[in-house]
C-alpha cells in the first residue's frame, strides 16, 4: 500500500450509472436526478474521494493498482433516509385497523382509549428485549430497501423510563446494525391516564426534567410534538419548542394531519428542521417554511391507511419553495408501513410528486429534515458513502413498483452490506444483530 495521497482510494465502483441527486450543475447544466451514465464512484474510508467517468475511473484505479467493482448494468443512488419513523413500540393495533374498517374513525377510537394509548399500555408492557425484537424486524425490511439512515422517535411511553427504554433500543439498533440513527424524542404525543386531570403537569414535565435527562444521556437529536386537537395545543407545543432551543436541540412538528392548528407556522417560527404531515397548510405557513428552510414531511402511507380525502396541498408547497420529503411513519396504529419504496409510490400516486422528487425525498430533502445534508443526501465528493445499488432501467422504477424490491446491495460508510449482487435479491445476515 502507497501512503495516503490525493489519488489513493480503498475501492473504485465502476460501470454503474448514478442518480447523484446533487443539485450541483453539470458542465452541461442541471439534469434530471443529477445523473452521471457509465459513472465510477471513488471511496475512501467512510467517505466518497471521486466520481467521474467509468473509463477514468478504471484507469486511475490500475494505476494505483485497486481492484475494481464492477457494477454495470445497475444505478446507484444515494443510501435513502427514512427521516419519519415511529417504530419502536410493544404489540400493535390490527383490532383496530378491524374496526376503522367496520365503521369507526380514527378520532373515535383515539377518545375512547384506544389508539395511542393502546400502544402505550403495550409499550409500558414490553420487556427491553421485546421492544428490540421487534424494532430490529421493522428495520430490516426499511434496510432491505436500501435504507441506511432512519429516525425513530419515542413517544409510546409517556413516562420517563419507559421514553427513555424507546430511545437507547432506537440507538442501540444504529451501534449494532449498519444504519445511521436520529433519535427523537416524542414526549408531546398523547396525553398518558395518570396526567389526564393536569394536561399542564405532563408538558411541564416533559419539556423540562425529562427532556433535560434524556438530553444529558446523549439520547436525544431532536424534539417533536403531535399539535392536534385529539393531542397537543399550540402553545404546549411551543412550550417544548422553547425548551428544546435552550437545550440546542432541534425540532420537529407533527403538523396539519387532521387539522390546521398552525402548527406549520410555528414550526418555521422556531426554524424547526420538518413539519410533518401537512394535509391541512395554509399559503402563509409554506412561505414561512420556505424562508426558514423548514421541510415539509409528506408522509402518504399514513394518509391511505386513514383512508383521508385531501391529500397535502403539492402544487402550492412547491410554488412556494418548500422542499418536500417523503417517509414512511412507521407506527402501529396509522402506518403499518414498512417499505420506503411504497411510501415513495404513494407520493406519486396520492400526492401527485414526481418520481425524482420522491427520490429527492427520500435522499437530498430528507437529509435536510434531519439536518444531514453536509454528510448524507446526495452523491457527491466528501459526503459520507452511503450508496443504495439498483437493478432498475432508470430512477424512476424505484417509486413505479407495488411490492418489488429492486436494491441488490447497500454500502454504509463506505462498508458493503451486502455482496454486491447482481441477480436475485440482498439476504440481510440473520446474525446481524444478536444482542
Ligand atoms: N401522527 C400519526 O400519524 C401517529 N402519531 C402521530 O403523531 C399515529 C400514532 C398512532 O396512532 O399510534
Ligand atoms: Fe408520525
């Protein structure tokens, strides 16, 4: 091995073609998904050294004597980000999934007791071990997709042990897996039966001493809150808002999915990273989003679980400048949902986005939402290597499937995942995760 110099790289992708997603300009201008053809994609230690062409590429790397990977015939992508999950929780709610179907609203179920409460009574149930047995299959199926950063939030605990038991489980699964994890803590998602008689005792609570230990354990990236009229007010929502800038901690809102109550605004008030949701905006709110950089979470599985009517306002959202991205949710009770890929369909499908813009959801936007994009998003010179490989004629397929799988391998900072594979499907090592 030479000593470390400008052109020495660990491994050299070659022959692939690559949806950089950059919204840098080519020589040639911008072009759609940022795509390089017949690219070569350049790695050292955890990070991307070089893209340029295949033929370059390959003799750079002879002249450093590297072996090539050759992955022609497949596109690469940028490693998707799921910026909007739920997905550590005990039990779940198919009896309920029941009843919706034979009648009952989401609002009602909620009321009487069911709901998130109803996780909440399983979640407090479950043992540690429990709770990662079941986390770790959801995030297997979101990995299997080419998924190699999540954020998970708490909230199905509403006590401090039990918040706090959500979110090591949440960054445990990013130590042990090789997946980047951003923990949220979702501390404003319902009202637990104990604090029902003092809604204010329980936000006092959770945004000053439970937040403040959950923060000084280094368990928390960022806050959220569900403003909703079966949840949160604006103002309690505001509340954590304060508490989390005091703490530096960012923040994200679960914002107009049943109703508006404003919260968008608020969100882009306090320059919170995502509103997430969004069905029900207003104009004002998106040009306060656009000019804080606020993100808009568009998140279409659970609006088709809900089987809502009026999908978030897309035309409007993009007139104004609000770059959107796209999520699973994944939660027991609104989302059963976990494929990236489906969730990218329904953004297209419902919603009516692009098929690059719910690449660009999933990859450059998400990273924003999450406040990556100096390290993750896009395929680009000194951005960590997290590339998603693809047996796909182009981009687009990736959001045209119902079911398919179309990723034959992940790399992680700069590791493969899988063997790169170039028929069948990835096989995620059943040992990954032995506890
Ligand atoms: N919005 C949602 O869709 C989920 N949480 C939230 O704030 C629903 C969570 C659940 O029903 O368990
Ligand atoms: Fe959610």
């Amino acid at each position: 091995m030479q000593k470390s110099g400008e052109d020495e790289w660990d491994q050299l992708i070659a022959g692939a073609n690559v949806a950089t997603m950059s919204l840098e300009r080519a020589p040639f201008g911008q072009v759609p998904y940022g795509r390089v053809e017949d690219a070569a994609i350049a790695v050292k230690g955890e990070r991307i050294a070089w893209l340029g062409t295949a033929a370059e590429g390959r003799s750079r790397a002879a002249a450093q004597r590297l072996t090539v990977q050759d992955a022609t015939g497949l596109w690469i992508t940028p490693g998707l980000i799921d910026c909007h999950t739920h997905l550590v929780y005990g039990g779940n709610r198919v009896a309920e999934f029941e009843q919706r179907l034979c009648g009952a609203s989401y609002e009602e179920i909620s009321r009487a007791g069911g709901g998130i409460q109803s996780t909440v009574r399983a979640t407090r149930a479950a043992t540690p071990a429990e709770l990662r047995a079941s986390a770790l299959a959801r995030v297997r199926r979101l990995m299997a997709e080419g998924v190699t950063t999540v954020e998970i939030k708490s909230g199905y605990g509403l006590e401090l042990p039990t918040e706090r038991r959500l979110l090591e489980v949440a960054r445990e699964l990013g130590e042990t897996l090789p997946l980047s994890v951003r923990k949220t803590f979702l501390g404003l998602h319902s009202l637990p039966p104990e604090f029902g008689a003092d809604r204010q005792a329980y936000v006092d609570r959770v945004c000053g001493p439970w937040l403040e230990a959950l923060a000084a354990d280094g368990l928390v990236d960022a806050v959220d809150a569900f403003c909703e009229n079966i949840a949160f007010t604006l103002a309690e929502t505001n509340q954590l808002l304060m508490a989390a800038r005091s703490l530096g901690l960012a923040a994200h809102i679960h914002a107009g999915q049943l109703s508006d109550m404003g919260a968008a605004e608020l969100a882009a008030q306090w320059g919170a990273l995502s509103a997430d949701h969004l069905e029900y905006v207003g104009e004002a709110a998106a040009a306060a989003m656009a000019a804080a950089g606020t993100v808009a979470v568009l998140l279409p599985a659970a609006y088709f679980t809900l089987r809502q009517t009026t999908p978030p306002p897309v035309a409007m959202l993009r007139q104004n400048g609000v770059s959107l991205a796209v999520a699973t949710d994944c939660n027991p009770g609104t989302s059963p949902c976990t494929s990236i890929l489906t969730a990218m369909n329904m953004a297209c499908t419902l919603f009516g986005l692009t098929p690059e813009e719910a690449l660009s959801g999933t990859t450059r936007n998400a990273a924003r939402a999450l406040g990556l994009q100096d390290e993750l998003g896009t395929i680009e010179v000194g951005k960590r290597a997290d590339l998603a490989f693809w047996r796909v004629e182009r981009p687009a397929e990736l959001s045209y499937g119902l079911g398919a799988n179309p990723c034959v391998g992940v790399m992680h900072r700069g590791r493969m995942r899988e063997a790169l594979i170039h028929d069948g499907y990835p096989t995620l090592d059943a040992g990954m995760l032995e506890a």
